[in-house]
C-alpha cells in the first residue's frame, strides 16, 4: 500500500486526523498507568504469607476483665487443646493483617537510624507451631525465654528474639543473622533464629521493603494478649473456629468473643484492594469502548466526507480490498502517532503518581502491551466503517458528490 496518498489525504483532513490521534494518546497514556497499577494491586492481594493460613483460625477476645485476662489464658488454652481437631495453640498479641499495628524501628547498631517500621509480635508458648512458622536458621524460644512481664513501648523484657529473613538481609546484608543483636532506642536483643517471610500487621500502612518486616518475641501470659490462633486441618476450621468462639464465649461470660479463619482475615483486608483493582478494569474498559466507538464516529464522519474520492478511486480500478486496506492502513498510521504521544504521557502522568502518591515506576513493557491493544482496538473500529466504504458501488459514489 503507498503511504504518500494516505498522507497527503490526512494533511487535507487534519481536524478529524488529529482527534482520533488526541483519543489514542489519552486511551493509552490512561491505559498505561491503569494496567501497571492493576498489577501492583493483584500482586499485593497475592503476596505470599509463610504460615499455614489454610489452617489457621484466629479467637479475638475484647472486654476481659484486664486484672484477671493474663491469668485466664492458662485456662483458656487447655480448653482449646480440647477441642476435636486442634492440632496446635496459642496466645498472641496480633496477627499479620489485622489493621492494627504495633510497630517500631529496629537496626543493627545503637546510633543507626531506621526507616522501616517493623510489626512487633508477642507470642506465648507454642506460638511459632501455633503460627506454622518456617524456621531457616538457629532455634525458637527456649522455654526459659519467655518474658515475665508485659510490653513496655512495644519492647520485650527478654533479651531474644526472632527476625524474617527479609530483615535479617536488610539488617546483616550478606552475613548470617544468628547472634547479631537488633536494637531499638540504644536497647538490645539477640537473634536466635530467622524465620520465613510472614507479612506484616498492615502492610499497605509500610513501604515495599517493609511488607515483610517483622520481629517476634517470647512472652509469658499477658493480658494484651487477645488473640488466639487455632491450628486444624483446613477442612476442620470452620467447624474449629465456631467451637472455639462457644468455647471462649462461655470461659470468658464477660468480654466480646469473635472467631473468624485466617483465610477471611485475608479476604477482609484485602477487599478494599480488590474492589479497586475491579474499578480499575472498568475504567480500562470504558476507555478501550470509548475510543472504539470515537474511531467508528469519526471514521465514519470521514468516510461520508470523502465518498467521491472512494468512488474514483473504484472507477479506476481500485477493489474492495484494496479501500478496506487504505482505511485500515491509515488507522494504523493515526494509531501509532497517538501511541508515541500517549507513551510520553504515560511516563508523566506516572512520574506524577511517584512523586505524589509513593507510586512504583513503571515498567517499559506495559507500553507495548498496551499500543499493541490499541492498535487491535483500531483496526476492529475502523472495519465497520471502511466495510461500508468498500461496499458502496464507484457509480453511486461518484454521483453523491
């Protein structure tokens, strides 16, 4: 197909030329910066969690009398084990996901300053089988770790503690974590054992590299402890999590029993998540239909504006194929030059998302997955209209001038 005839026909039409050019530069520059940011919301509803969320349940008791709840979870633990199906207990100050963070900056040197925030967790005995933790290297807690009194600021009053492997590698970049100490506010603990990566209490609150970042400490029974995880086989937890709620419901008549799987916790958190990642389809779709339907309005405009030109053209021995070929060629020509400007869009609208909303970069290949779909988009819009300019006959062409 010769280029120069299509060219110097755009330069005789260049309102209509320029438009359709304007809409794929703004369909692509949107698409760009909407596609990128799906992915980054799926990614983050998929991130991976090392512990047994399949089987874990999760008791919250609110209300309890303060003076008596550490001494209750002794009792409160034995009746759990007994429930059929527990494979595991314990009592935790938080879990990884509840929305409500207790953090703190931890380094590897006194004066270093940190700007990670870490979720801190206190877990009772058995915590880390409770958990389903993944140990990578050195040990739990001994059972003479365990602190004998409460949280000050967050901080234990033992002098061990566990870290993930994410911070372990943050902390002690190349070197093994085990028998290092992490400080906060001149105050040390030893490192005893790295554990898998488990998420952080809120990790849309942190940054990326703190998704994982994550401290655990031993602590005797305490009454900020309000959590209990209760472990089963995945097709017992539903059942395990109603009779530990009864169970906790009747032990504690008092307080605001509220059992729910891990797996709901998820979904919970992330619901706000997902709801927007479909919002952001929608959006997509719309403006893939909008400038869809924008080249078949003006296309056709253009078509009905030219049909003398259609009709010498097929006088003079021009076949349907061959117009069907010079509109769809000369979409694709329009295509590409809003690509390219919609490409220089996309960069600016993402580099105002970073500097103003602590967005990622975006990465070069979302542009040509997304010029290939609007070069697609296109070329099905333009097929209606040049299908009809193909199809009027070179004689009632030439006598509608």
């Amino acid at each position: 197909m010769e280029i120069r005839p299509i060219l110097a026909s755009l330069r005789k039409h260049r309102i209509p030329a320029l438009l359709i050019m304007l809409e794929i530069a703004l369909a692509c520059a949107v698409l760009c910066n909407a596609v990128f940011m799906i992915g980054q919301r799926v990614t983050d509803i998929h991130l991976p969690n090392a512990i047994d969320e399949d089987g874990i349940s999760v008791v919250t008791v609110n209300g309890a009398d303060p003076k008596l709840a550490g001494s209750d979870i002794p009792r409160n633990l034995a009746a759990l084990r007994g429930i059929a199906g527990v494979t595991a207990v314990a009592a935790v100050t938080s879990m990884p996901l509840d929305q409500n963070p207790a953090l703190s900056p931890f380094t590897a040197t006194p004066d270093a300053k940190s700007t990670v925030n870490t979720s801190v967790y206190f877990i009772g005995s058995g915590g880390e089988q409770a958990l389903g933790l993944h140990l990578l290297e050195g040990r739990y807690f001994n059972a003479d770790e365990y602190a004998d009194s409460g949280l000050q600021d967050f901080h234990s009053t033992g002098h061990v503690a566990l870290v993930t492997q994410s911070d372990a590698h943050r902390l002690w970049p190349g070197q093994s974590a085990l028998g290092k100490t992490l400080y906060t506010n001149a105050t040390g603990w030893t490192v005893v054992g790295v554990v898998a990566d488990m998420l952080a209490q809120d990790p849309k609150f942190n940054r990326a590299e703190g998704r994982y970042s994550s401290v655990f400490f031993p602590l005797h029974p305490d009454a900020m402890m309000g959590d209990y995880v209760v472990r089963s086989a995945q097709r017992d937890r539903e059942r395990v999590v109603r009779d530990a709620a009864q169970v906790l419901d009747k032990l504690q008549p008092g307080a605001v029993v509220e059992g729910k799987t891990y797996a709901g916790m998820r979904d919970e958190y992330f619901a706000t998540t997902n709801s927007m990642v479909w919002m952001l389809v929608l959006v997509c779709v719309v403006m893939l239909a909008v400038t869809a339907f924008g080249i078949v309005g003006l296309t056709s405009f253009w078509v009905g504006q030219r049909r003398r030109q259609i009709g010498i053209r097929r006088a003079v021995g021009a076949t349907r194929g061959h117009i069907m070929q010079y509109f769809q060629t000369e979409n694709f020509l329009l295509s590409t030059a809003g690509v390219v400007m919609g490409m220089a869009m996309a960069f600016g609208i993402n580099l105002y998302l970073m500097r103003h909303y602590e967005m990622m970069r975006m990465p070069w290949y979302y542009l040509p997955g997304s010029a290939v779909a609007l070069w697609v988009v296109g070329q099905l819009a333009v097929f209606g209209p040049a299908r009809r300019a193909a199809a009027v006959p070179p004689v009632v062409a030439t006598r509608s001038a």
